[in-house]
C-alpha cells in the first residue's frame, strides 16, 4: 500500500511512521507542517503539508494518489480550542472536509483520529455506539469532523483514543509519567486529581491500533485506548511506584481545584471489545507502557 500521514511532527505521526517504515512493505509518504522533526530516512518520503490549506491538500493528494490516507493532525490543547475557535475549527473540521474531497477523487480509505471528548462524561467508560455530547469547544469540533465522515461517500474509518502518552524526537508536550516522575525527583510536591478516570493510552499501542485498521480496510468507528480505567492520581502512584520515588510528595484533589478554561468530561475511557474481536488489538497495561518508556528514556540518555 501506498499511505500518506498527516501530522507526522506529533506524537502519532511519528510514532506511526516508525511502525511502518520498521514493517518495511508499504510506500509511506509523511506530512507536516514545516520541517520534519523526525530523523530523515530513505526508507520514506517527507512533504511539508498544511491541510488547512485546501489547495495544496488536493494538489498533494492528487500528485500522490496514495491508498490510504491517517489524519492524525489536529489542534488537541483543550483550553486553546476554547480561546481559539476559528483556528480550532479549521484544523478539526475544514481540514477533515479537505481531505474527504481529496480521498473521493482517488478513492482513497482515509482514517481520522477522534478522542473521547465528544462525550459527556457522565457515563463512561463508552462503546463505539453510545451517544456523544462534547462539554468543550474541541470536543464539538471532534464531533463535527466525525459527521462530516459519516455522511461522506468515501471508504472511512474513525479511531477515538483517551489521553495518549509517550516519548517523541523534538517533544514540545509533556505526559503524565513525565511530570509526575521529573516533579517528584525534584522533591515537588503535587496534586493530582482523582474524580476523573481515562483510558491512558500508550503511543505505541495507538500506532499499531490504527495500523491494524489501515491493514484491513476496517470500515466504521474503532475504540483505541489502553485496557486500563484508571484516574490521574492512580497513574501517578504507580509511576512513583515503578521509578521508586516518594509517594508522600502526591496529593490527591479534585478537579473543582483546577482552573481550566474548557471544562473537562469527568468520566471518560473506552470499551475495547470491538478492537479485540475485530481487529485483534492488544494494547499494553499502564504498568507495561511506563516500562516501555522508561526503557526510551534509558536510550535517549
């Protein structure tokens, strides 16, 4: 197969773009915006790419005309979605029309990210089929770019993953097992909440997760998360645990404490069954996924 990722400066995208290239078969074309931020490789090729940018999608597209298309570019900062509507709305949603424009002029299978978000929270942990009802800015724009694909007449897929983590080339965020472990050693101490609970979501796992939908041409809406429901302050326990670092330093508190300019579903996390069943989807535990990380962080030092 011949695939195009956007957004491959994040942490999907490169996380994706090391699963394929490692897999070796497939003809892989990168995008982002501006340089590549990942190590230049023969095994594929880079193109800067703005989706926002109607023109250039379908001229790239159309240059390329690749089979499959992963659409991991998006604005995913919560609070700036809420102070920057017009930017949010045109990388979450126009971009996502651009892209259907361009795959139905290549018949191309175009898979986009979506997050747990576009629920409530009041209900979780969800199936693919429960009803959303985002409480934020981002979620609606999520949202609305899932519509857009449903009522589009192109081959689609949709992967929706919780709070994903992990150790990217050039990283400009931060993640949970990071700033628990880097505070910590620090002897900061800190309060986490522990009135929501998520489905942490290793990086890795999410890559091999759409790559497996990507494989199969699996149409329709796929959970991918980690197997673990779990709150804040529970990730932050077990990462002391593991780095074997002061627990006392860690305060449990709630969200009411926080002042966040988007507010946040309290009760999120995915049932995983149809990604097992369907797509025979094995993500890590919480434990094995700090591991993993902590091994890349052994090899970046």
């Amino acid at each position: 197969m011949k695939i195009l990722i956007t957004g491959s400066n994040g942490l999907l995208g490169q996380k994706l773009v090391q699963l394929i290239t490692t897999i070796g078969k497939h003809e892989l074309i990168a995008t982002a915006r501006g340089e590549n931020r990942l190590p230049a490789d023969e095994s594929y090729k880079y193109l800067s790419l703005d989706i926002t940018n109607e023109k250039e999608v379908m001229q790239t597209i159309e240059k390329e005309r690749p089979d499959v298309i992963i659409n991991t570019a998006a604005m995913t900062n919560v609070d700036q979605c809420e102070t920057e509507k017009e930017n949010c709305w045109k990388l979450n949603v126009d971009a996502v029309k651009y892209l259907i424009n361009a795959s139905e002029k290549i018949n191309a299978f175009l898979l986009h990210l979506s997050t747990d978000f576009i629920f409530d929270g009041e209900g979780g942990p969800y199936k693919e089929e429960d009803t959303p009802n985002p409480v934020s800015y981002y979620g609606e724009s999520k949202l609305a770019a899932e519509k857009l694909l449903l009522e589009s007449h192109i081959d689609w897929a949709i992967a929706r993953t919780v709070l994903v983590y992990g150790i990217a080339h050039d990283m400009s965020r931060s993640n949970i097992i990071l700033w628990v472990k880097k505070s910590l050693e620090e002897g900061k101490n800190i309060n986490v909440v522990d009135d929501q609970w998520r489905s942490p979501t290793l990086a890795e796992d999410l890559a091999q997760g759409c790559f497996l939908i990507v494989e199969k041409k699996a149409r329709g809406i796929f959970n991918i998360s980690g197997k673990d429901f779990m709150t804040p302050y529970e990730m932050a326990i077990q990462t002391a645990d593991y780095f074997k670092l002061d627990k006392a330093l860690i305060t449990k508190t709630d969200g009411s404490k926080f002042k966040q300019t988007a507010k946040r579903p309290p009760r999120t996390g995915f049932i995983l069954d149809k990604a097992y069943k369907v797509l025979d989807y094995k993500p890590h535990s919480f434990k094995e996924g700090i591991a993993i990380l902590s091994g890349q962080l052994n090899q970046l030092s």
